[in-house]
C-alpha cells in the first residue's frame, strides 16, 4: 500500500523532531534540554510533540518502538531466536548507516549519553522489559499454555538477553569504526545464539 502524504508528513515530522531533539540533548545534555525546546526549536507545540513521543525518552530513544513491532512481525514466521536476530541485524544496520550519514564520533557519543543519563537507562530497561513480555505472551499463545507458565517467560528473557549481548558487544568494539564494529557485532550475537540452542 502506498504512503499517503499525510503519513509522509507524519513521518518527516517524526524524524525532525527526533533529529533535532538528538542534536539539542547531544550539545547541552539531556536534563538540561526541554520538551518545549525542542518543540520551540522544530516550530510546533510541545502538544504536538507528545502526539509523536511518549515521552522526552522516547525521543532520543524511539528505536525501540521499530524493533518492538519488527520483532512481533517476525515472531508470527521464525523461531524467536531467528527474530531476534533478523531484528538486531537490521538495527545494526540502521547504526551503520547513521554512522555513514553524521559520523561514527556521533555515534558514539550518542551511546555514551544513553550510558550515563539515568533517566535514559531507566527508559532502556523499561523498554527490554516490554520487549521479552510480547515474546512471552507470543509464545504462550503459540503453544497453548497459560501466560504464566514459567517455560515461555524463560524464552523470552533469554531471547531479550540478546539485547543485552547486543548493547555491551556495541561498547566494547565502539573504538574500532562503524565496519569492523558491525562484523565483531554480528558475531558476538551468533555465538550468544548458538550458546541459546545447545542449551544452558
């Protein structure tokens, strides 16, 4: 189905503020940027700001939302480790691609500010948690079993734990460029994956 305009100009909208809120938390930090700065710098209302994000977070943080419902489509044809990783390959990259477009420095001091603000933190953890909740409840349902049950709970935080496996292989390679970056990533998950399928 093709764009509409009207999504187009949602979507354009959506990238600058999160374009210019990146750049603006970047220069000054995040707690000393405000959501109607940001609002104010773009030439909207913070109303329409919140329209787009949930949250001042979220701003900065919106990838989540994409992998989120990048991983529930996938989880509907592939195993979940399978999704996992087609889902953080993809993310990987997007973080390459970014790097070609504003450099690799930009990146990297993106990371760190995600590390060192709290709220940011508490933003990534609140987000993994709903990430490894939707894998449970995917694989209760696939599997007739009650949302409680242990085994898909199980699953779910070990399939999240890729996120993590993610996030650490990220920082430790950061100093390399975005290139060789991306292959140690990569391989860092596959054997994350592979410990996964022999079992722990």
């Amino acid at each position: 189905m093709a764009e509409t305009l009207r999504d187009r100009r949602k979507r354009e909208l959506r990238r600058q503020l999160s374009d210019t809120a990146t750049r603006m938390f970047l220069e000054r930090g995040f707690d000393a940027v405000r959501v109607a700065d940001v609002a104010r710098a773009c030439g909207v209302t913070e109303k329409t700001v919140f329209n787009h994000f949930g949250s001042k977070e979220a701003l900065l943080a919106d990838r989540w939302d994409t992998q989120l419902d990048a991983l529930r489509a996938r989880l509907a044809d592939a195993a979940p480790l399978d999704a996992a990783l087609e889902v953080l390959g993809e993310e990987l990259d997007f973080l390459v691609a970014s790097a070609r477009r504003h450099g690799w420095d930009e990146v990297r001091r993106f990371g760190e500010l995600v590390r060192s603000t709290p709220a940011l933190v508490a933003h990534h953890r609140e987000a993994r948690d709903r990430l490894t909740e939707a894998v449970a409840e995917h694989l209760a349902a696939r599997t007739g079993v009650p949302e409680a049950d242990p085994v898909p709970h199980i699953t779910a935080a070990a399939v999240a734990g890729l996120w993590t496996v993610f996030a650490l292989s990220l920082q430790r390679h950061q100093a390399k460029g975005a290139t060789r970056m991306a292959r140690e990533v990569r391989a860092d998950l596959a054997r994350a994956a592979d410990a996964l399928r022999r079992g722990l």
